[in-house]
C-alpha cells in the first residue's frame, strides 16, 4: 500500500500552486512519509483525483483547499474507509474549525501523519454530500452573485456585501412544503438551512457545531414575512440565541423532504452549488468518513 495522496485546489489561499505543491512534500518528507500532489485541473476534477487516489491503495487521501475542496475528496472518497487528511487552506475552514484541526499548514500536516482516526456523520441530499451544511433561497442565490461580482475583479468581502444587497432589495421568499416522519408543514420563508448536526446559534461561536457524530440533521426554517426581519434576524441570533427567536424553527432529524413548486432548484452544498430536482429528500448518514484527527 502507497502512502499519502494530496489532492489540492491550486485556487484556494495561494497565488503560488506550484509553490505550495513543494511546500506540502517537503513537510510530509520532514515526517518521513512521502506525499504525492495531485492538483485539480482541466479534465481531473477534484472529485476524480480523490477517486482515483482511494483506488490507486493510498493510505490517507488529503483534501488541500477549503470547504468545497473537503467536500470533493470526501465525496471521492466515502465507502473506501480510506481516511481523509486535512490541509485548511480556504478562507473560512468550517470543517476543520469544527473538529478542532489546526490551521497553520505544518500542524495540519502533524496531524495527518500523527493523528487518530476519527468517524463524523456526513449529510446527503439528491445523490450529493455535505459535510457542513446544504440551503436552498437566499444564500443560493447570494453565493451566485457574489461569484458574478468577483469575476468582474471585486474583491472577495466586496462583492458578498453587494451580492447582500441585491437579494435582500427583491423579494426573497418562497413556499416550501417539509416532510419529517412526524409532520408536515408549509411555510413562506427566505431560506431553509440544513446542518450536518446542530449547529450554535447565539454568540461569538454562532455558526460552529459542537458535535459532528450525534446523527441529526439540523434543519432550520425562517418564517419571517419581510426584509427587514432578514436583518433584524442576524442581530437576534447573535445576542439572544436561536431558541430565543420566534422568527427561526429548528427540526432535529434523521431524513426529512423539502419541496418547492420549483422542479429544479439551485441548492448550496459546503458552500458550492448545485442543481437539484425537487422535492429534495436529505438524510443522514451516521458515521460514514473515518477523518485524521488531532
């Protein structure tokens, strides 16, 4: 069996991909273990460097980029029991934030080499996975024009204020019907959210999870009928906590089905997006990715 395979997103947090790519050997031969650099590129997605490294008999394929690049090894991957490794090497790092994993990139490297095996709970709705979390509405739709706006030569934080503005001027709200095993219900609302387990929702830690092996699906659903609660909402959560907030309902659960009237539906998975056909039928899988671990 070969050692490590390292598939890397040459576009997350470097202008220098070649650089990296020798920075990364050079500290998995520090720990003796030799590293093989498997970029993203035209024709090789992400998704198939993965695939093809868990085939190939690596014993550890690691995920080098941010959350969308997590995702895309994992996915790779799942059902190997081949473990993933982290490099944190996004922006935001939820994934790695939430099970505690350094972010400078020779800790990250100690852990892949040194670290323990750990199995966390994945999400999966509509054949595709999340490790974090899947919406539909408004941050869809956010994620999208922040995109258009950067392609333009915006900075990044720019063009996700601008973005903001533009979804929150429309009117932002759609009819959804949700199926749980206990209920069903139909409300008018600007976003559902669904978390790979619960997520904090009050607090300078709002939008981190405690767990990620309890085995729920954390769905959340705003039923705020105008724009300004949208702004309103975001100050609420922060100082006075999700369950405080009449304005946001949270379902724990193991599956549930979200239906629009829309046959196909723009959905965020781990911050990516992804064309979806309605009704979305989300369910958990407990403990399917073994993780390296601190």
């Amino acid at each position: 069996m070969i050692d490590v395979a390292v598939i890397l997103n040459p576009a997350a947090g470097t202008d220098d991909p070649d650089g990296t790519s020798g920075r990364i050997a050079e500290l998995f031969a520090a720990q003796a273990r030799a590293a093989t650099i498997l970029p993203a590129m035209p024709g090789r997605s992400i998704l198939d460097q993965a695939r093809a490294a868990a085939g190939a008999g690596y014993r550890v394929v690691v995920a080098a980029g941010g959350d969308g690049t997590v995702n895309g090894v994992a996915a790779g991957i799942l059902g190997s029991d081949v473990p993933l490794g982290v490099l944190p090497m996004g922006t935001l790092n939820h994934f790695a934030k939430d099970l505690g994993l350094p972010l400078e990139l020779d800790e990250a490297v100690g852990v892949v080499c040194r670290g323990a095996v750990r199995r966390v709970d994945v999400g999966e709705v509509g054949g595709r996975i999340f490790l974090n979390n899947s919406s539909i509405g408004v941050y869809p739709r956010l994620v999208e024009l922040r995109r258009r706006r950067e392609a333009t030569g915006a900075g990044k934080w720019v063009a996700a204020l601008w973005a903001s503005l533009v979804v929150l001027r429309r009117r932002p709200f759609m009819g959804v019907r949700i199926r749980t095993a206990d209920d069903a219900i139909l409300r008018r609302t600007p976003f559902v959210f669904v978390g790979n387990n619960e997520y904090r929702m009050i607090g300078l830690r709002a939008a981190s999870r405690e767990s990620m092996t309890g085995g729920r699906l954390a769905l959340y659903v705003m039923h705020a009928s105008r724009r300004r609660s949208l702004l309103l909402l975001a100050g609420q959560i922060l100082w006075r906590g999700a369950h405080r907030t009449s304005e946001l309902e949270l379902f724990l659960v193991s599956d549930v089905t979200v239906e629009t009237r829309r046959d196909r539906l723009r959905v965020s998975l781990d911050g990516e997006l992804a064309v979806l056909t309605s009704p979305l039928e989300y369910r958990m899988l407990p403990l399917a990715l073994p993780v390296l671990v601190a």
